[in-house]
C-alpha cells in the first residue's frame, strides 16, 4: 500500500513516501521504549514547557500547517488554519492542567492511607483519521505525553505529511527522540505493533470495523484502548442549493 499526499482538489499524486518494514517497525517500538524510560522521570514542569513550546510553534505558523492540512484533506484554508490554533489551545490546556489532573486521590477507607495514583503506562499507539488530520492527533498527543507516556502514530495513508510535520512539531519543542513518532504503514502491521510488549495501549478513531479489530487484539493482549467509533452526520446537498452563498457563509453564523 502506497503512502501517498494525492491533492484531493485534482485527485494528482503529490508526494510519494516509502512505506517502513517491519523491522523498521521494531526498531522504532524499542527506541520509543528507551525514551519512555527516560521520559516517565520527567517533571511536569519540564513537560509543561516543552508543551508550551510545541504550542507556540503551532500559532507561528499555522498558516504553514493550514496549507498541509488543505493539501492533503482537502478542507478550507481558514478551517485548516483553525484546527491548527484548537491543537495549540489543547496543548496549552494540558500544559497548564494535567499535574492537577493527575495528582494522587486519597480515598477514605479503614486503612491507616488509600489513595488512586496515576502512573504513565508506555508506548501508546494511536490510529488516526484524515478528517482532522492535526485536532484528532494533539488531542490524543497532549495529554499522553503530558502524562509521562510516549506515542507512536499511525496516521491516515493519505495524510503522511500531516504526520510528519506533527513529529517535527514536537522534536522542534524539544521533546526527546522517539517521545512521539510517526510510523509510516499501511494498516497491515498495526496488528504486528499491538502484539509487541513494549507497547502498552491503543487508541483509534474511525470505522466500526477498524475498532473492531483494534480491540480484538488490545484485548487478546490484555491492553487498554480508547476508541471513538462511526456516527451518523450526513450532509446532502439538493438541486436547488445555492453553493456560491453556501461556501461564504461563516459557520459560527449558522450554529
């Protein structure tokens, strides 16, 4: 399966990616294991800030991001630019809130001390859509390495650059190697990747099909998923639609 940015405003091939072996696969789960090994350590006052970092990077150029995500997904600029700006507001929102979210819970019993402790799990696959190609990513993205996990991405095969492009954003913030890294496949060895031991967890969105076989196999592994499954939102165009005032209507008037 090719790995490919097809411009879907003239259906033409724009970039072509070779897609990673299994082996290359592997390599990436142990160094990503080796990086969470460091990374669980952390303060989250360090992770703040390089959260904050990575947050600053997304509103200085957002308007290059905009026009990965147009020339990939296909959406309107300003709706590019804007998911762009959501995905620096969630990074903040974690930066800003997941020690407190995090922090220990004393729970009341007839013991001299209970209490709910939250600890990083891992390497955290995520298989991701190409409707929201950098929104479904740093919503997942924040708050795992906030949380002292790492995360591998198996993105859209028809938003490669998107993925990439995310992985820079977090290695320009000064996030370690490996803390978060984009997996060029094909959904073929996203089976491979949950077996591995190292991994620890998966989250997906998408088809009802593809979350069936994520769970299956997270649960034939014991492993922990987050899914976000179908959905039902239509949208049908009549005959006698007026596409010219559709198009320049601001959504937010509407809502």
């Amino acid at each position: 399966m090719s790995i490919q940015t097809i411009n879907p405003a003239t259906g033409k091939p724009v970039k072509t990616f070779e897609e990673m072996n299994l082996e290359e696969v592997n390599s990436a789960i142990e160094k990503a294991h080796e990086a969470f090994l460091k990374w669980k350590e952390t303060t989250f006052e360090h992770r703040k800030e390089l959260m904050l970092r990575a947050a600053e990077i997304l509103r200085n150029k957002k308007e290059v991001y905009g026009k990965i995500l147009t020339l990939e997904m296909g959406k309107t600029l300003k709706q590019a630019i804007a998911e762009v700006e959501k995905c620096a507001w969630v990074c903040e929102y974690y930066a800003e809130n997941a020690e407190a979210i995090l922090s220990k819970e004393i729970i009341e019993t007839d013991a001299s001390e209970s209490y709910v402790r939250f600890d990083p799990l891992g390497i955290i696959l995520a298989v991701m859509p190409w409707n929201f190609p950098f929104w479904q990513v740093f919503r997942f993205a924040a708050p795992a390495l906030m949380a002292g996990n790492v995360g591998l991405l198996k993105h859209a095969s028809n938003v490669p650059q998107s993925a990439l492009a995310i992985e820079e954003i977090f290695m320009e913030a000064g996030f370690p190697e490996y803390t978060f890294k984009t997996l060029l496949i094909g959904s073929g060895l996203v089976q491979k990747i949950i077996d591995h031991p190292f991994v620890k967890a998966a989250t997906l969105t998408g088809s009802e099909p593809a979350g069936q076989k994520v769970a299956s196999a997270c649960g034939n592994r014991l492993k922990k998923t987050v899914m976000e499954l179908g959905g039902s939102d239509p949208f049908i165009v009549l005959k006698d639609a007026n596409i010219e005032e559709a198009v320049n209507v601001d959504r937010k008037s509407v809502v």
